[in-house]
C-alpha cells in the first residue's frame, strides 16, 4: 500500500493511497481459498470445486468485500498513524468510471482512492490558575418555601358546584371560540376549560368579562392581545371569544397540613415542605452553575485562538441556523419583525458556531488529558432522566431509539462530559462565593434563556450573548407540547 500526503494546508489534508494488484489479487485469493471448504455448488464434492470457478461466481462480490475492508481497516491507521485526529469522518474519492470500476473488481489494475478531512489543530493547555469566577449564592428563606407551599396547595384546592354568580376566585368551566375579524383563528378554541378567575391566566381582560356570569350563560369577551404576545400574527389584534360557561365553583377552604400533604401523595407537611425545599434550591443552584460556568467559558474563549475546523463549524451552524428558522415559524415572526436581517443573522450565529466548536475542543482536550470518563452507569441514568422528559406513552419508545442507536446515545454523552470537565475545572480555579438576592440571581435570566435559544435578535450578536447561547446545550433538546394560542396570557404562565 503506498500513501501520498496530496494536500496539507491549514487543517485541510487529502491523502492518496494506491493498493497494488498484486496485492488486492492475494487478498481475493485468500477468501476464495477459504470459501472453497464452505460453499457448496451442484456438481461438485465439497472442498472439490476449482478455485478458478470460484472465481467466475464469486469474484465480484469477494473482491467489493476486499475494497470494502480495505476503506474500513486504511482510514483508521492511516490516519493514526500520521499522528492525525480527524474532525469529522473523511470523506473517501474514488473512481467515477464504471469501466475503471469494473477492472477493480476483476483484480486488473491497482485500487486508488484518496481522503479528504479536516485534523482537529494540537491545543496546548495553558495554566487555569489565573482564571478566577464568581459563584452567586442565594440562601433560600423560609418566605420562599411557605410561598410555595401556599402555591402547592391552591393547586390542591377542591372546588364545589356553586349557584349563583361566579365572582373572583371562583372556578368557571368554559368552551370558548376565538375569532378576529369574524374569522376564527388557529389555536383560539378550547373545551371544558377550567379557570380561576383573577388568576391571571388568560390575558387581560378576559378573566374581568366573566365575573358575575352563571353556569349556562353565553357571553362575548372582547380583548386585545399584548403587543409582545408570543404569536406574532396574534400580537396587538382585537379578538372576541363566544364564551359558554358550563359550571361554576366555589373553591373550599385553604389548609396547609398533613392532611394537604397525603392528598398529594407524600406522607406530611414537613415532606412537603422538603420536597418544596428541594426543588426550589435545585432550580436557584441551576442558575447559579450557569453563571459559573458562562464565566468560565467566557475565560477559556478569550484565552485560546486557533482555526476550527470549518466541517464541524458548518455542522454546528446548521443545526443553530436550523433551530432559528423553526423557532421564528413557529412564533409567525421575520428576520425584521427580531429587528435584523438573514445576513447578518447569519454571520452572528457563524461566530456562534465557531466559538462552540473551539470551546468543545478545548474542553475535550482538558478532559482528556485529566482523564474525565462517563461510565456506563452514568450514561445510563442520564438516558432515564432523558426518557421521563418524554409522555408516559412515549418513553418506552425513545427509550428503545436510544439503546438500539449508539450515535444518538453519544448525543447524551456528550453534554455528560462536558459538564463533568466543567466540574474538573471548578476544582483547578480560583471560585469566590458570594451571597445575593434572588433578583440579582435571575438578573439577565429572561435575557439568557431567548438568546440560547438561538433567537435572531440584534441584541445576541453581543459577545456577552453569545456566550450565554453557547452554554446552552441541548442537547436538551425535548419539545413541550404546544400551548393553546388563543386567550392564554403567555406559555410561560402554564408552566408554573
């Protein structure tokens, strides 16, 4: 086998690699020689059948199986063995000809084809000890639980058919219609939906409309909805609902006790409120991590430049650009309407694509030069938290993609890694507590969260921006069932 290096510029290589004929003809002959003893022909003993017949009847497809193994076996240790680690796997040039490709396969010419791949660049890792982060604490008071608690148990709260008029607080059942310009519209109809007046759920004014109405009773709600409603086509139009309200109910009284606690399935009031507890820190602890950890990277992107290598660069804004482009169909909003263009939309999130592909280079070489695994146990449960995030009905199904699909199971190796680099290098570095308030926690939050989204709005192509979309991995990447258009204030308000 003879190997030419064809081209090296930059991260760019092509390698040529010719196999004699001589030697693609002894490998052929090999693998008849040991079909011999397995075959069995008509009219001949078994083992008994000439090799030259073997030939005319096997030939072809033995000798695509020996071209076959040798693109599978040379790609990997040429490649290795140049000291080289490819960025994505190559792509293999051979011959278009079908004669050429015919004399191949009859063992009369030598076999040539070429590797075209980009090499991942040799990254030096620098010292860590000069970055420094701050991690922003918040204790979470007493208040804050009660709250929840409080939040929890109106959850809870049992409702009874009420006669009379509905008044705020009561519970009105309703199908309604949505419509603009005597028009119903998409997502703007709903059955035997409940809802809490004064709760806030529906937008403006469409709660108000329905007090003092009675179980039967058919009315027309006229609202505008906000200017910043999450559906563009939606957002500033007058609509009316034809509402019918098919119950009303009062809601029973407010307890917070054990008894509370088993209607909810945990054993007291004291589970509850460590449940509560629980949950509440983990979500102000994941916002503390985030902060961190956009420090941290904000640190090491500043600290290490170098080419990345465009295929993998391409793969990534793709699959951004792609996301974007959903996200603004499904919203029924433009590139004007994010207060840009597709152009420049594209080169900001070209920029992002870049800074993620060297960021994850740069954490993949600090993993791999401190060791940092993910066990099979790990992969393992981080596969289950995936599955859950799925509908019951769902689960067993994705859970089956997963097992049975090892390129979608490195998907959720990936993001395992790197977050245990991340904890890797919390240990390396200088990491100074301090203690703040939830509203200087979730400061920039709302800001963060549009932007990892990869939304196209001008405000990202901010350097602090894009890193904070850059830590956003997907990832995660499950999508919640859609919420109803029509008089929902926001998504957001459901998911409380």
């Amino acid at each position: 086998m003879q190997v030419t290096e064809t081209l090296n510029s930059g991260l760019k290589r092509e390698i040529k690699i010719t196999v004699p004929a001589g030697d693609m003809e002894a490998k052929l002959m090999a693998r008849l020689s040991d079909a011999r003893n397995k075959v069995r022909i008509n009219g001949f003993r078994p083992g008994k059948v000439p090799v030259q017949h073997l030939r005319k009847v096997y030939g072809k497809s033995f000798m695509a199986e020996v071209v076959n193994e040798i693109l599978n076996d040379s790609t990997r240790s040429i490649i290795s063995g140049r000291g080289e680690k490819a960025a994505m796997q190559p792509e293999v040039i051979m011959t278009e000809d079908e004669k050429e490709a015919e004399k191949i396969l009859a063992g009369g010419v030598d076999f040539e084809f070429r590797l075209n791949y980009e090499v991942i660049p040799a990254i030096e890792i620098k010292d860590f000890s000069n970055i420094k982060v701050t991690r922003q604490v918040f204790e979470v008071p007493d208040s804050e639980i009660d709250e929840q608690v409080q939040r929890v148990a109106e959850s809870a709260r049992s409702y009874e058919p009420k006669t009379g008029k509905a008044a705020n607080g009561d519970r009105v059942t309703i199908d309604y219609v949505g419509k603009i310009d005597g028009e119903a519209f998409n997502g703007g109809a709903g059955t035997d939906q409940p809802l809490v007046l004064g709760s806030k759920e529906f937008i403006p004014g469409f709660e108000d409309q329905l007090v003092g109405s009675k179980a039967g009773d058919e009315k027309q709600v006229t609202v505008t909805f906000p200017d910043n409603y999450q559906a563009a086509h939606l957002a500033g139009k007058e609509a009316t609902f034809d509402v019918t309200v098919k119950e009303v109910s009062q809601p029973g009284a407010l307890e917070i006790n054990d008894e509370t606690a088993k209607n909810l399935g945990l054993e007291s009031l004291e589970r509850l409120r460590d449940v509560v507890r629980g949950q509440i820190e983990s979500q102000f602890g994941a916002m503390t991590r985030q902060k961190v950890k956009r420090q941290l990277l904000d640190q090491l992107d500043s600290s290490y430049s170098f080419e990345a290598p465009s295929k993998l660069v391409e793969a990534e804004f793709n699959n951004i650009w792609a996301q974007v482009n959903r996200d603004l169909e499904a919203a029924g909003r433009t590139f004007a309407d994010e207060e840009t263009t597709e152009e420049e939309a594209r080169a900001e999130y070209l920029r992002l694509a870049e800074r993620r592909v060297r960021l994850g280079l740069v954490l993949a070489e600090i993993g791999e030069k401190a060791g940092v695994t993910v066990s099979d146990e790990e992969l393992q449960r981080g596969l289950f938290e995936q599955v859950r995030r799925y509908p019951a009905n769902q689960q067993q199904e994705v859970f089956e993609f997963y097992r049975s699909n090892p390129e979608a199971l490195n998907t959720l190796r990936a993001p395992m890694f790197e977050e245990k680099v991340v904890d890797h290098l919390l240990g390396q570095i200088s990491v100074t507590d301090v203690k703040v308030s939830k509203e200087e926690l979730m400061a920039d939050d709302e800001e963060a969260e549009t932007t990892a989204k990869a939304k196209p709005a001008k405000k990202a192509a901010s350097k602090k921006a894009e890193a904070k979309a850059a830590d956003d991995k997907a990832g995660d990447d499950v999508e919640e069932p859609k919420k109803k258009a029509a008089p929902k204030k926001k998504a957001a308000k459901d998911a409380e």
